[in-house]
C-alpha cells in the first residue's frame, strides 16, 4: 500500500480543489506529483515541434523530474491512421522523436511506443514516420494488433465503462507519458489527451456503442494515468478529422501545450480548435467526476512565444 | 546425357521454385513486392494462358515458353516448374522414407481413358461455360489453397509462438498475429484435395499428375513430340529393373524398354538409378510391365484429417469477440450484390477469369479478401470476396490487383484504385446507435478516408452520419467499424460493374493561424 500513501499525500497539495466534492477517492489523483512543478500547464507557441518541447520542458524542471532514473517509459502518440506526417492525422514524429530522447537523457532505462491503429498497422507506423523517428531515437516501437497483447483491468467507478483491455506496457512501465495530437474529430468534436487512450484498449467498439463520451471520461478513472499530457498542437486538422482528407483540413498552429493535468490539457485544446468545452461532452463529465480541471483561467500557465 | 548431375540440377531448380512459392504465399509480413511475385508466377502454365486471353500480349504468354519447354524436353515443367508436382515429390519422399522396403513404384497401364476424359471434360466446360472447372483442377491454384489455407496458418501459429516467447524477453521485432479462419465450407474442397493429392503422392508418386492433372495430361500430349526424351539403351540394359522400381510416374517399361514419355516428368531419377549406364536424356529416335504396390498410412490419413478440420477451429478460436451494443440492432441489411475486388472490372468478367489461386487471399494486408460461398453462385466457390464483417480495404494499398497471375485482378495505380468504386455505402439509420441510444459514434465516418460518410447535426449536441455516395469507394471501413450487432447500420452493397467514383472536393478551411494563445 505503499504507493497509496504515497498518492494521497502528494494529492495534498494538488490542484484538484473541485475533486473533493466528487464521489471517489484516490481514483482521481495524479501517479506522478504534480506539485513539484512551477506551472500547471506550459504552452509554447512559435517554432518546431522539437524546439518547442525542449524550452517548455525546460520550464517544468525538464523530463527529469518526471522520470526516474532505470525506469521504464511509455510514450504513447497517435498513430492511428495511414496518413503522411504533413497532414497531421497522427502525432508528428519529430516531437516524438525529441520526447524520447529527453526520456533517456533523464535516465529512462527503456522507451516504448505503441498505438492501436485504426488503419492497417504496419502501413500506420511506417506512413506516420513514428517507427522510424522513435526506433532512431532508440525507443522500442512494440505492436498493438493483436488482442495476445491485452490485459483485462477494472475501472472501478466507471459509469459506463467498468472494465477493459489495455496494452501490456501500459501496465509494465512505470512512467507514462501521453503525446496525443489535437484533430477535430467527427462526433466527439475533438480529441486530444483524454480521446487518445482509445489507442491503448483493445475493444473501442464498446465505447462506440455504449456512450462514448461517458467512455472516454470513465476510462480516465484508471490508475494508471500520464505523467504528462504533450499535445502536438503544430499541425492542426481543423476539420474532417480524426482522419482528414486533405491538406486543405490543415492549419499550422505551431503550438505545443504540455501538462499532467489531462482535462486542462482537452480545455486547452478545445479553445485552440475554437470549441466551447462545453460541446466536448467527455471534457465536462470528466471535470465533474473530478478527474482534472476543466477551468483553465483558474491555472497557472506558463505562456511561451518563440 | 546421361550424367547424374541432370538430376541434382533438377533438384535443385525446383527446390529453388519450391522456396520461392513457398515464400509469396506464406509471406504474412507482406515484405515481397509485387515485381517479384510477377516473376515467379510467369511461368505457371493456367494462370498465364488465362492472363494471355485476358491481354493478348505476349508479355504474358509464359504458358508459350512452357510448351515450347515441352516440345523440346518433355513435360519437365512437372517436375522443375510446378509447385504442386514439387510438393508431392517432397510428399512422396517422406512416403519412400518411412516404408523403405516398400516397392511403391513399378510399370503401370496408363489410366488414358480417365486422363482424357478429364481434359477433354474440361476443355469443353472452360469453352462454353467458365472456368470453373479449370479452378478445381488448375495445379498452381490447388497448390495456392493448401499454403493459404493450411501452410500459412501453421506458419503464422510457429510465428506467434515465438513472438511471444521473444515479448517475455521484451523482444518485439516479431509481431503476434491474429489467425483468422474462413468458413468452414470454403475448407471442405481443399480439404478434399489435400486428401486425394496427398495420398496419392505418398503411395504412388505422380499418379495424380498421370490421372488427373489436367496440366500434365495436355503437356503429357505433346511430350509424345518432343524432341528430347528419356530412352533405354537396349545393348547396355541388363533388364534389372531398378529404373522402373524407382519411376514415380510408373511409366517405364523395362522388358520392352519402353519410357511412356506422356507420363514421364523428367525428373532424371531413373539416369542416377540405371547401374547398367542405360538410360539417357537424349534426341528423340525411336518401348511395358511390372505391377505391385499398396497400403494403407492410416496415421498419417488420421493425422491429416484431424488438423485439416482442426485448423478452422484453431482458427476460429482466436476471433476476436465483436462489441456488443446495448440494444441489438433491428433491421437487416439489404444487399443485392457481393463486393468484387478492385482491378476486377465486374463481377462478370472476375468470375471467368478467377482461378481461385488464393494468392491474394494471402497477399491482403488486412485480411479483407476471403474466399466467396455462394455469394458469386455455386461456380465462383473459393473466388475472392471482399468481407466487411472481417475487415476493410486498406485506402492506400493496391497489392490484390498488382499480382494476380490470370489478370481477373487488372493492376490499377493508387490512384486509379482510390477512384474505383466496388460498392456503395448504405446507410440504416434506424440501427444506427446515435438514434437508438441517443450517444455519441461516428465510428463509420472517422473511418471512412474519402468522407463520404460525415456527420450532420442531430439532436442536442449529438452528430449522426449521412452518406455521399458519389465519392464513396466501397473499402467497406465504416462497415467495418460499426459496431451495432447483429445489424449493422451501415453496409456496403457491391456494385456488378465497377463504377468510377468522384474525386472528394475539400475546401480550405476559415480557422485562422492564432498568433496568440486563446487561452
């Protein structure tokens, strides 16, 4: 129980205010300790993906006082679709690749990469550009096709989603660290850090047909929860996302928003899309089951323009 | 010629085109281009005859370099060309080996009235009706089926269970793949086959070439022309009659010294046999009977038979469960056509072209291809079909119609292929779940890569989808990700004639590049 104590006595100190008035306890806190940080959020705006983390993670004390050294690391972008970097539909690699390497300058003993492709997966990692730039930055780049690779968890809480399938090495590492990119997406009106665990379940038609939105928040009561949410906000599909058509669904927002607070991150987002939080139903449900705050003029952001 | 080393070149050619055919098909990584494919299919003697009707160009007439081959050498295309002939020497190896004494061979009355018949049968249905017929019987394509319906599945089973042994070592550079079985019925004429052939081959070497085989009939008729044969040098022959103990066509003749070079496959066994130094390979100048044989392997039948049928449900037991929706889905869907591959043109024109080799039943990326029941009708059995229930058709990915050995799959470019339209996108708006659940989806058309489904506002804050199906492909990925059961409440009809879709028209969107942060 170890690990318990630790949990509550870091959530002491932390941001959630709104959290207590929710039903749960422990389930709503942060694995990693959000108060050693300056900021609540760090967003960069102005310059390459790369360029862009490596100032803002800087500003957060660097991945360092995220990562242990020895331990083992999950990076999880999204890959999901067969689609060329340029447009956007999964996370850009450079980013990716500049994340990885931050991880193993801290000391991360190994690096992992994976998704749950929608697309054929193999075309996915490799059209993507993710398997090459995370295996030359020396991350494992480990498949997710296969429900072999699944372990069944509860989710205790969880209104609509009680339990699911998760990759192995969601599991097995001990830092987690999430790397959605932001994309309009067709029902949900966005997705971004909250959305991009659809990628690391195996059966996400089950969410597709029993409430998405309540699915998507649900499966955020999971213990195991991201270290930090970096939201890829450089090319931005504005619209007929999550897959996109065209370059013409593309806007350079040469953005890059990093925090552990995934709800704040989805907020974040949403304004940057242009949305009302609101109308992104999983962000409110999320903020009232206190799983994060959705209130993002109440943070302390750290604003950074190149 | 009468050197042994006739015989070691054989072994070695066909064991060279052994591995290579070995390898395309059983090749679930998808790593061999499709250039290299071509080459090893050129040539197969069916599919090239079928590809030269198709085309008449003579880029694709390797069936004429094998006749010219046969006129010239005799039916060595059986023993160093054709992937099933290989295989049942192989087969027939083991048979050798495990009964040693057993004399499986000896001179044999040819079975000419089956042999002809057959071809003769053949021939007359293939003109007047189809070739469906020919798809039962075409040698390549029969050894097509057993390495995609029971080579690969074993091979991908051997391949998981190392990758999982490597993954305990946190070792992921092999990948587990799911085994996905067809149905049970698409077994049942493979499994046939692989009974007869395999048999036959264990017992009595080539029999089924020299009976049934329509191949080996017809290129058995023109060997009786050919220039180069195998003959008996009467002087030297001391009539020992190890050449024709060792024939595993059965067709020499050694009291009369006669080789039947209709039945002969030129395997030069007989040369490496002969102690006398009688047999050669040699031009043409101007030969009957030994009988014996017979046993039943019923471990072996017994072990066959139980993983042939086994392996469907191997198969079947790594399935991924489906979702299941709160409320079942009420209305059924409505199709009138199956979905024909693309490069296929229609179904009419797929049907009499398609041997049902399954090459690119194995080749498909994502398994979306599986042999047809009776959604063609009862003559295109074990024909490719596009199944949406078990996956959809990669956007980006032309490989069906890029290697296709009887051209029933023409090559399309991308982009061609990103424009060919195999069906048509229906939507059943009473199953779907944002109606009847009142939630949020839009499974169908985040997956849908041309946006012919999208979504229009419905009730509240909720999205349903609606379909354009003027720019719609038919890949079959909305029907796929649907996840209403057992209904689905969006589906793709196949279209009889391929139809050409529009290209989707995307305007810029208004957002503007924010130079300050929004928040």
């Amino acid at each position: 129980m170890k690990r318990r104590d630790f949990l509550k006595r870091s959530a002491g100190a932390g941001l959630a205010a709104g959290a207590a008035l929710s039903i749960g306890q422990y389930e709503k806190l942060w694995s990693a300790a959000p108060g050693r940080a300056k900021y609540d959020m760090v967003a960069v705006m102005g310059g390459n993906p790369d360029a862009m983390f490596d100032l803002g993670i800087q500003e957060l004390g660097g991945l360092g006082a995220f990562i242990q050294k020895g331990q083992k690391v999950l990076v999880k972008p999204n890959i999901g679709w067969d689609v060329v970097p340029e447009l956007a539909a999964n996370t850009n690699p450079m980013l990716v690749k500049r994340i990885i390497e931050h991880c193993f300058k801290a000391g991360a003993k190994e690096v992992y990469v994976f998704d749950h492709t929608c697309d054929n997966w193999v075309n996915c990692y490799k059209n993507s550009g993710i398997e090459k730039a995370a295996k030359g930055a020396g991350a494992k780049v480990v498949p997710a096709n296969s429900e072999t690779y699944y372990q069944q968890i509860e989710i205790p809480g969880g209104v609509k989603l009680k339990s699911a399938k998760v990759h192995e090495l969601l599991l097995e590492t001990d830092v987690f660290i999430n790397v959605p990119i932001l994309k309009d997406h067709n029902s949900t009106r966005m997705t971004s850090c909250l959305k991009n665990m659809m990628g690391v379940v195996w059966d996400r038609g089950y969410w597709h047909s029993n409430n998405l939105n309540q699915c998507i928040a649900d499966y955020a009561l999971f213990e195991k929860k991201p270290a930090l949410n970096i939201i890829d906000c450089f090319n931005v599909m504005v619209q007929h996302g999550p897959q996109g058509v065209s370059k013409e669904d593309i806007v350079m927002m040469k953005s890059l928003i990093i925090t552990s607070d995934w709800v704040a991150g989805d907020a974040a987002a949403a304004r940057m899309l242009g949305i009302e939080t609101e109308r992104i139903e999983y962000i409110p449900i999320a903020h009232k089951m206190g799983l994060g705050n959705m209130d993002i003029d109440s943070l302390n952001i750290k604003r950074i323009k190149m | 010629m009468r050197s042994p080393l006739l015989r070691i070149f054989r072994i070695l050619i066909s064991a060279i085109v052994f591995i290579c055919f070995f390898i395309i098909f059983a090749d679930f990584t998808h790593l061999i281009p499709a250039k290299y494919i071509n080459i090893v299919l050129y040539l197969q003697f069916i599919p090239s005859l079928l590809n030269f009707h198709d085309l008449g160009t003579f880029a694709a007439a390797g069936f004429a370099v094998v006749l010219i081959l046969t006129f010239l050498t005799g039916r060595t295309y059986c023993s160093f060309l054709c992937p099933l002939g290989i295989g049942q020497d192989i087969n027939s190896r083991i048979g050798g080996r495990i009964k040693k004494k057993f004399r499986r061979y000896g001179y044999k009355k040819p079975f000419t009235i089956i042999r002809y018949s057959i071809l003769a049968i053949l021939i007359a249905v293939t003109i007047v009706w189809g070739v469906y017929l020919l798809t039962l019987l075409d040698p390549y394509s029969i050894f097509g089926r057993f390495m995609t319906y029971f080579v690969k599945p074993v091979v991908i089973l051997i391949n998981n269970f190392v990758a999982g042994i490597l993954g305990k070592f946190d070792v992921y550079s092999l990948s587990h793949i799911p085994v996905r079985g067809y149905q049970m019925l698409a077994y049942s004429i493979p499994v046939l086959f692989f009974l007869l052939i395999g048999i036959l081959s264990f017992t009595k070497g080539r029999l089924y070439c020299n009976m049934i085989c329509p191949v080996g009939t017809l290129l058995g008729l023109l060997s009786k022309v050919s220039i180069f044969r195998i003959k008996i040098n009467e002087s030297q022959c001391t009539k020992c009659g190890r050449c024709s103990i060792g024939c595993k066509s059965s067709c020499i003749d050694f009291l009369q010294h006669h080789v039947d070079v209709s039945r002969c496959v030129g395997c030069f066994n007989c040369i490496k046999i002969c102690q006398d130094k009688a047999i050669f390979f040699g031009i043409v100048t101007k030969g009957k009977k030994v009988i014996k044989t017979d046993v039943k392997k019923r471990k072996f039948i017994e072990g066959s038979i139980a993983l042939l049928f086994g392996l469907p449900f191997i198969a079947k037991g790594q399935d991924k469960n489906p979702p299941v929706p709160k409320n079942a889905s009420s209305v059924k869907e409505n199709k009138t056509f199956p979905v024909c591959p693309p490069g296929g043109g229609s179904i009419e024109d797929f049907n009499i072209d398609c041997t049902a080799c399954s090459l690119c039943i194995t080749a498909c990326p994502n398994n979306v291809l599986q042999p047809a029941m009776l959604q063609y009708g009862v003559k295109g059995m074990m024909q490719p079909v596009m199944d949406y229930h078990k996956s959809f058709c990669t956007y980006n990915c032309t490989v069906c119609t890029e290697i296709c050995p009887t051209n029933a799959l023409r090559p399309l470019t991308l982009e061609a292929k990103k424009l060919t339209q195999i069906g048509k996108v229906n939507f059943i708006k009473d199953n779907c779940i944002v109606k009847t659940e009142k939630t949020a989806c839009g499974a169908c058309s985040e997956s849908c890569p041309t946006k012919a489904v999208y979504m229009v506002p419905y009730e509240g804050n909720l999205l349903i989808p609606e379909t354009n199906v003027e720019i719609c492909i038919g890949c079959g990925h909305c029907e796929f990700a649907c996840p209403t059961t057992p209904f689905k409440a969006i589906f793709v009809d196949g279209n009889p004639v391929h139809e050409a879709a529009k290209k989707p028209v995307n305007v810029e969107s208004e957002k503007e590049i924010p130079v300050e942060f929004p928040f």
